[in-house]
C-alpha cells in the first residue's frame, strides 16, 4: 500500500495493476465524484475487486450501484 497524490494520471496506473481497490471518498453534503471511470475499469486484471464505500453518496466508481437488500 502506498499514498499518492490524486490526479487522474496516478488513478489510471493504479487501477491498472490493483488487486484490489477500496473507494472511500467522502463530500460531506454532495455527491461523490467519479474517479473510476469504465474506460479504466476495463483495463483491470481479471478477478481484481472493487469495494466502493461511498456507494451512499452515488459512488467513485461510474459503475457502482447500491445492492438492494
């Protein structure tokens, strides 16, 4: 794991070679931007995990949808 400063760049190299990704981005009041595109979800490795916990917020994934209970 490591901290990288947010630019779309960074975003881009890191879903690429993520295993695994956790989207926490919190705007307290608004909506959460979009900061994974599916543009970039497709080039993720076969089996690599999205956890979007903003999803309550609309989500950081352009895909993510809240799962109905």
């Amino acid at each position: 794991m490591r901290t990288l400063p947010l630019s779309a760049h960074a975003v881009e190299e890191e879903v690429r070679d993520a295993d695994m990704i956790i989207g926490a981005v919190l705007v307290p009041g608004g909506r959460t931007p979009i900061l994974i595109n599916r543009g970039m979800l497709k080039t993720m490795k076969r089996g690599s995990v999205i956890v979007d916990v903003s999803i309550d917020q609309g989500g950081c994934v352009e895909t993510s949808r809240p799962n109905d209970p």
